[in-house]
C-alpha cells in the first residue's frame, strides 16, 4: 500500500497480514500502541516490528525462480 511521507509510518497489522491481509494499523497516542480495526490486535511498536519480522520469512524465496536442479541430489 502507499503511503505519504509525512507523518508517523504506517505498519500492517500482523494478525492480519499472518492470513494475507494488508491491513494498516492506526496508532493510538494516549496508550502508546498501535491496533488494528478488522482484527482487534494491540501492540507496541516494538511488538509490532517483532511479529511483522517472523512474518517476512514466508516470502524469503518469493523472488527466487526455484528449478529441479536446486532439489537434484
């Protein structure tokens, strides 16, 4: 998704984006923490940033063209 360059980064909701979802989170300043509308996640930036890295190695390989030579024994 776009997103403008002004203003506080937008991070996709990992509860979401676990079921291929791209669902931005909005940020809550009196709490501190982010959340998610669809889903009812909450977190800190950290806790977010944390899951949506764990969630990244389902694509590592998705740019890579894998052929029957990489299984060859």
């Amino acid at each position: 998704m776009a997103q403008g360059r002004k203003g506080r980064l937008n991070y996709r909701c990992p509860a979401c984006f676990m079921r291929d979802l791209d669902i931005d989170m909005f940020y809550d300043k009196d709490k501190d923490e982010y959340y998610c509308l669809r889903c009812q996640f909450t977190g800190s930036e950290e806790d977010v940033l944390a899951m949506n890295e764990q969630i990244k190695k389902k694509y590592k390989v998705m740019l890579k063209r894998i052929t029957v030579d990489d299984y060859a024994d």
